[in-house]
C-alpha cells in the first residue's frame, strides 16, 4: 500500500510542478469563485490570456471543468504550497528600558563635547545658553519672542539710517 501512495504524491507533485507561477496566480483567484474578466482586472492581463492560463492548467490537472481544476487545485495547494522556512527576518519587539532618572529626564547633560561644552538641547554651549530649548514656560517664550523682534526693528531702523545717509551723500 506504500508504494501506490508513494506514486500517487509522486505523481501529483509532478503535477504541481508542471504548473507554473501565472497559472497558479490565475488558479488562486478562481479559488476565490472570481470570473476571468475579475482576474485579468487583477492581473492586469487580457480575458483571453486568463482563459488560455486556466484552460492550460486544467488540461495539465486533468480537469473536466473550471469548478474542477479549482478542486484538483486546492488539494494539491494544501499539500504542495507550504512554506518551510519563511527566509524574512523579523526585528524583536521594542521594549521600554527603564530609567535611571527619578523624571525619567536628565537634569544635568550626559556628555561634553571636545571644547567641554555641553552636547545635548539645541542652543546648549552657545552664548545665549538655553534660549532654544522646548523648557521654557510661557513668559519667557513671550520675552524671547519680544526681545527677537525688538532685535529686528533696530536692525530695519538701522538699514534705513544708513539708506538715508547714502541717499543724501549721492544726491549732494
């Protein structure tokens, strides 16, 4: 009895085998009960090439019909189709690591840079110390805001003076 089974697997994995990729794509969604005019849309081939592709496929099955061929075709999937090793790698998943920080945020930065400034928020080991920084409460942003378009309105008063003075100088 072994050996009529044995023959039999092998002659249906010859058969599965003499299938190829296109016609199982056409013979999986004839699994789903799609029509060929549903596939080709699908597969983004012609009605006719769908045909050919299963009409094919049931003649190498030795199928009478389409309902058939989806069948014999499903069985030799469940047998056949398998993956055995899935070759993707999948990333563990992230997990939170503790902080040794009460706040869970560092009060003081962690490293130096070369000159012995401090590396960290944007702004630190500048001149201005922490201006840019997200830490600030809402007065200061206020002041700092205040304090750049005071900043401003001396540069335009500034380039204006100077514009009026060449003005005068050219026109004599």
């Amino acid at each position: 009895m072994m050996e009529g089974s044995q023959s039999s697997s092998l002659a249906e994995r010859a058969l599965w085998d003499r299938l190829t990729g296109k016609q199982r794509a056409c013979l999986d969604l004839l699994l789903e009960r799609k029509t060929s005019k549903q596939i080709a849309l699908e597969l983004k081939i012609a009605k006719p090439t769908v045909d050919q592709r299963i009409t094919t496929a049931r003649h190498i099955l030795g199928a009478t019909d389409r309902d058939d061929a989806a069948l014999r075709y499903a069985r030799l999937k469940n047998i056949y189709d398998r993956i055995t090793c899935d070759p993707v790698h999948i990333p563990p998943v992230p997990c939170f690591v503790p902080s040794d920080f009460a706040d869970g945020d560092p009060s003081e930065p962690m490293q130096a840079n070369a000159r012995g400034a401090p590396v960290g928020s944007w702004g630190q080991g500048l001149p201005f110390g922490k201006v840019g920084s997200h830490d600030h409460g809402s007065f200061v942003r206020l002041a700092i805001v205040a304090a750049i378009l005071v900043a401003i309105v001396i540069f335009l008063l500034g380039g204006l003076g100077i514009a009026q003075a060449l003005t005068r100088l050219i026109s004599g």
